[in-house]
C-alpha cells in the first residue's frame, strides 16, 4: 500500500504548548497580579472588578466591610515566612484608596 505523499499541513503539530486551557481562563478572568515593595513587605496585589466583587469582605485598613459590586483589590504577602501559598491563603480584600493610604499598622 503506497503511502500518499500530500503535505499534511492542516493536521500538523497538535501544538506544544498544550497547557490546560482552564488555567488560562482562570488567568484572563482574574488578571495577572501586580508586585509591590513596601515598607511591610513584598506584595502581590490583585485588582477585583466591581464586576468580580461577588461577596462581602472586611478591609483590614478601616475594618468596615467591602460590598459586593465594589472594585478593589485583593493583596497577599509575597515573603510569607510559610511560603507563597500560604501567603495566598492569607489575602486580604481591601478598599483601593484604604490600601493606597494604610500606615503600615495594620498587624
Ligand atoms: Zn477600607
């Protein structure tokens, strides 16, 4: 049986950057973090649309709650002495303009 020698362009190279297509979404929905120096340490910080804000959280800043349908933002320490994970299990959600403003005393 002769094999067909037709280019098969169309099928080629199912891709090699075959990463869960999940974790994708989940990166475009929730948006790639932005790392912050500060006095109180290292810092990812993470904008929540006001389209995301689906529950009701306590900002650590003025410790009065953040509504659902609010923008603000969602930090986590990037020098957890417990690691990076457990940094993020430890987020805080808190009001932009309390995280721009905060004095540091806040622990
Ligand atoms: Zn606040």
């Amino acid at each position: 049986m002769p094999r067909s020698n037709r280019p098969r362009r169309r099928t080629a190279a199912p891709g090699k950057h075959a990463a869960p297509e999940e974790l994708d979404l989940d990166r475009t929905r929730l948006g790639v973090p932005t790392r912050e120096s500060a006095p109180d340490g290292e810092w990812a910080v993470r904008s929540i649309t006001a389209r995301n804000a689906a529950k009701t959280y306590t900002c650590p800043g003025c410790h009065r709650e953040v509504p659902p349908g609010i923008a603000h933002l969602v930090v986590w320490a990037e020098d957890n002495i417990f690691g990076a994970d457990a940094g993020l299990r430890e987020r805080r959600h808190w009001h932009t303009n309390c995280w721009r403003t905060r004095t540091f005393r806040y622990r």
